[in-house]
C-alpha cells in the first residue's frame, strides 16, 4: 500500500509539472506569435506609408509636368502654321536636317513633339514610382 501511495504521488507529481510546462511553452509559442503579427502589422504600415508618399511625389512631379507642357504650348501660339496643301506643292526648306534645335518648326509639329516629350516624362515618372515600391 505504502508503494502504491507513493506511485499515485510521483504519477500526480509528473502530471502536474507535464501540465505546467506545457502551459508555459504554450504562453511562450503564443506571446512569440504576437509579437510576429505586430511586427508584420508594423510593416505593413510602413510599406504603406511609403507607397501613399510615392505616389504623391509622381502626382506632384506629373502636375509639374503638366504646368510646363501647357505653358509651353501656350508659347508657341507665335510660330506659324503649316502651310495648307496648295502652298506644300512648292514648299521652301524649313529646317536643312543640321544643327537642328526646333526652333523653326511649324506650330503643329512642335506641339507633337512637346507633347510627346510629356508623355515619356509621365511613363518615366511612373517607372521611378513602381521602383521605388519594389525596393525593399
């Protein structure tokens, strides 16, 4: 009987102290898990900061963009305008092909071309911005 006392005490002994380590791992695994999440929450925050600033710094520089094409457009209103078609069948040389700088284009041609230039500004600001998301 003595034994079978004594076997019951060390049997409930070890039970308890299964119990309590478990419980305590278990605490441990979960504060550990929480501390996973709020740090992934904390860079999912920053991550997102960093893209709402990105995307304001492209708005920014494509309304700077904009501002500078329609104002130069607006300075071209002094150039001529390309001849009709039966002043073209006997043009004379605008530009010889050398030393070129645009600045004897027609009205039409050089508001193509700002334009143009404008969009490929647009496209090279949204290429900085979509590197700047991927960066890490």
């Amino acid at each position: 009987m003595k034994y079978v006392l004594i076997l019951a005490l060390m049997l409930i002994s070890s039970l308890i102290g299964y119990d309590y380590g478990k419980t305590r791992e278990h605490n441990k695994f979960l504060s550990y898990q929480q501390a996973q999440k709020a740090a992934e929450i904390d860079r999912e925050n920053r991550y997102q900061e960093l893209l709402v600033e990105s995307q304001k710094e492209k708005e920014n520089a494509i309304k700077d963009l904009n501002k500078r094409h329609a104002a130069i457009v607006s300075s071209l209103q002094q150039r001529p305008q390309r001849p009709a078609s039966q002043e073209a069948s006997n043009p004379s040389p605008v530009c010889t092909g050398t030393g070129s700088s645009g600045d004897r284009l027609y009205r039409e041609d050089a508001e193509f071309l700002i334009g143009e230039a404008s969009r490929a500004e647009v496209i090279k600001q949204a290429l900085r911005a979509c590197r700047q998301q991927l960066e890490p």
